[in-house]
C-alpha cells in the first residue's frame, strides 16, 4: 500500500491525542508549534514515532518549523520521502 498524506495523518492525529492534547483532536492545518501546542522536546517524540512508524529518516535540517507546522505539513514531509 502506497503511503499518502490520508493514510498516514491518522496515526499522526493519534499521537498528538496521546501525547500532547490529552484526549482532544486538532485539525489538519492548526500550526502546532506557533501556537505552543508543540515544545521542542515533543518535537522531538514526535519525528522517533515517524521514523519508527514509517520507517523513515528525519535529518536535523528538516526538524523545522516549516516541516512541522501542521499536521499536514508533517504528512506531506513523510509521504515525501516514502515516494
């Protein structure tokens, strides 16, 4: 199965849900980090859980805001390098 921006958003809305909003979802497109809801050390949870997940590799240069502002702008980092 193909890895898109749809089938891999799921498990990423299910991490944040566990591990940083207690329970409450946020929509695709919330910024995440400009609005604190990300600190930089769930930043980091967060890429080990995609590199695990997806299997993956992160590099430092991309642990930025801009890959990392939204949910969606995550997914579309991830489904990038599972092309």
């Amino acid at each position: 199965m193909a890895v898109n921006n749809e089938n891999m958003s799921a498990p990423i809305h299910e991490w944040l849900r566990k591990n940083v909003t207690g329970g409450r979802d946020v929509p695709d497109d919330y910024p995440l980090i400009e609005t604190g809801l990300l600190t930089s050390l769930q930043v980091l949870e967060l890429v080990l859980f995609l590199e695990n997940r997806f299997g993956v590799s992160i590099d430092d240069e991309e642990v930025s805001e801009e890959h990392f502002w939204s949910i969606r702008a995550i997914a579309e980092l991830v489904a990038g390098k599972t092309a």
